[in-house]
C-alpha cells in the first residue's frame, strides 16, 4: 500500500493505528518547510487502506499550497482515519489518535476536516496540544471557520468579476450549488449585494427555505451545474469540475468554496479553453484555515479580518498573470505555492 505513493510525494506518512480502540489511518506530511504541517483530521469510510493513503497524500499537498498561498506560517499536512463499520468509543478512539498527533512532536496540527467535530478535537486536545478547532472564547480567534471562507470567497468573486468580467456583483446572476455553512452565507452577502440568485442543494427543503428568504430561484440539485446564470460557486463537493461538466456550464466565472473542484489537473485547461474564468479554490476559501490557524496562534479576530481580506487581491493577481500567459489559473496558483515552499525550502537549508 505505502509502496504505491510516490516516492519525494511527502516527507512523512506514518500509519495510524490502534487495535484497541479500532483506530486505523494515516498521517500525511506533505511540507515543513513554512512552518508546521497544518491540516484538518477527515473521518470517512474507504473502501481500502490504499484509497486512504492516496487521499491523505492528495489533501496534505492541497493543505501545503493553501496555506503558502495564504501567507500562513504552516507548511500542509491532513490525517485521515476510517470510520469503523460497528459500535466504537469516539472519544477514546480520538484520544488515541491524539497519541500519535503527540507522537510527531509538533511537526503536524490537526484540526477539524468532513466528519470529525469540535467534540474530537476536544478528546485529541486530552492527549496533545497540536491541536487546533477549539473554541477558546471571544478575544481571540476560534470557532465556526465557515463565515470567514464565505467572506473571501464574496471577495474574491466581487474581484474577479470586475477583473475578468467588468462588471459588479449587482450586475450578475450566481448559481450557488449546495447551501450549508459556506453556501447558506455566501447565498446572503450576495442577495445584499445585489446579485440574481439560483441556488441548489440535495436537501431540497433547505434550497426552497432560502431562495424564499432571500428571493432567489431554486432548481433541482441536478441543474445547477449548467443553470443559466454568470457565475457557478461550487459550495458542496469536489470534483464536479470535470470533462462531463465543463461542456455543459453557462456561467463564465467560477468562484466557490467547496475544496478540490478540478477533477483533474488537466479541467483549468478544459476551463480556459472555453474562456471560463476559474478561481481556484484553495486561493479563494482559505478563510476557514485562516480563522483554525489564528486560534492556534492566539491571534485575534481583527488579525484574521486581515488575511482574510488579503485573500481577494491575491486572486486578482494570479487570474492576471494567467491572462497574461495564456496560462490555466489553477496552474499559476500551483506553481506560485510551489516557488514559495522552494524558497522556503532553500532558505532553511
Ligand atoms: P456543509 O456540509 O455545511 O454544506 C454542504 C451542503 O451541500 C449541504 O447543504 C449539502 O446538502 C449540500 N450538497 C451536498 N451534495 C450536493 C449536491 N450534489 N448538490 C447540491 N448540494 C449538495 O459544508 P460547508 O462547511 O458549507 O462546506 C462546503 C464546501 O466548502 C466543502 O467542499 C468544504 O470542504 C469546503 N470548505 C469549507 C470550509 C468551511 O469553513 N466550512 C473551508 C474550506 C472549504
């Protein structure tokens, strides 16, 4: 299993486990060289320990360039463990995963990720102090990430439609697909704005509740992607960028905050090709590692305000430089995180 990641992919992978409690997982440090690998824990069925690792990998990488690019003093790494099948303590289970976070002395700060809660992190906080998504109360920063990562995304979106489309939010119509923490808000900061809304969720009840709240026209779930409106916000899963979907979009901007939209590498070119703007997404919702990552450091809540409104002018800069070049977006921000994890790199050396 471990022989299948490539080799140089990482510079850690330690396997989890813990026959006790029925911990199994896998710890993927993908960079130090910015500071600690930090990256949430993500507790999910997988249909092989294979598929496990391969994903711990791929999402420590994504945390590495997000948190370069967000100008964090974390380098990128993601522990992912499988969800047993039968009855189980949770917080033991965590607690012994807080055993091995404790056992890499620091080098990697885990945090909450799809499928673990404040809950866990407060079992992992028993065990070690590399933990971050706790609540720590109202001077610093902590808490719900989701306001912070719909803020930057609006931002970002305001900034790429006057860069790319020349127009203003009130001007446009969104396509919002999945309205939960991240979407539900976005939703809200561009109804004020002035943008025409479609939105969708798999919960229906919970698309038609919000587009009466704010006006909006809902759609079924399996519409929204090629809905007639000026921008797509991808707010629920990864992957929906893909070769089956590129074709189908209307929208020419996309701007959400869902994580790993791309399918493939290789849809930023698909994108380009059809003259679709892409934000990529690890620039555009790093508001959420941003507030996880201020909490850590006992920054305040102004600090991560600040980041956070960093976020929109670095997009603007990468889709210029992408306009520039001829280059896909996704690529320039890949290789932008990449020079600043080398420097990095070389400086430390
Ligand atoms: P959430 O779980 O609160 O909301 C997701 C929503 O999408 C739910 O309402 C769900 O019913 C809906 N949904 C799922 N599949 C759908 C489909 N095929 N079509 C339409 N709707 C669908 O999650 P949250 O926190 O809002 O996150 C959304 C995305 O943003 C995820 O990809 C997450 O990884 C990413 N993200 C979230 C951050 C945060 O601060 N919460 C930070 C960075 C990324």
């Amino acid at each position: 299993m471990v022989d299948k990641v490539e080799a140089g992919a990482v510079e850690q992978l330690r396997v989890v486990q813990d026959s006790a409690t029925g911990l199994t997982g896998a710890i993927a440090i993908h960079s130090t060289a910015l500071g600690p690998a930090a990256g949430g824990c993500r507790f999910w069925t997988y249909s092989s320990y294979e598929d496990l690792v391969r994903d711990a990998v791929r999402l420590a990488k994504g945390m590495s360039y997000k948190n370069a690019l967000a100008n964090l003093p974390f380098g990128g790494g993601k522990a992912v463990l499988q969800r047993p099948t039968g009855a189980f303590d949770r917080d033991a289970l965590f607690r012994a995963f807080g055993d091995a976070v404790a056992g890499l002395n620091g080098a990697y700060i885990t945090a909450e990720d799809v499928g673990t809660t404040v809950a866990d992190m407060k079992a992992i906080k028993d065990r070690t102090a590399f933990v971050a998504g706790l609540d720590h109360g109202r001077s610093t920063a902590g808490g719900d990430p989701s306001p912070w990562t719909a803020l930057g995304v609006f931002e970002s979106m305001k900034a790429a439609a006057r860069l790319g489309l020349g127009v203003e939010l009130s001007e446009l119509s969104v396509a919002v697909q999945g309205l939960g923490n991240v979407g539900a808000r976005l939703c809200r900061m561009l109804a004020e704005a002035g943008a025409g809304l479609v939105v969708a969720d798999v919960d229906a009840d919970r698309a038609a509740s919000l587009a009466g709240e704010l006006g909006a026209k809902a759609v079924d779930a399996a519409e929204i992607v090629a809905a007639e409106a000026d921008v797509f916000a991808p707010c629920a899963l990864g992957g929906i960028l893909n070769s089956r979907s590129i074709p189908t979009l209307h929208a020419r901007l996309i701007c959400g905050g869902a994580n790993n939209q791309l399918e493939t590498e290789a849809d930023g070119e698909g994108l380009r090709e059809r003259g679709i703007l892409y934000a990529p997404d690890y620039v555009v919702n790093a508001g959420g590692i941003i507030n996880v990552s201020a909490e850590y450091l006992g920054e305040t809540s102004e600090q991560v305000a600040a980041r956070v409104h960093e976020i929109a002018p670095r997009l603007a800069a990468i889709l210029k430089d992408a306009q520039a070049s001829g280059r896909p977006s996704n690529v320039v921000a890949d290789e932008l995180a990449r020079s600043m994890i080398a420097a990095a790199t070389r400086k430390a050396a």
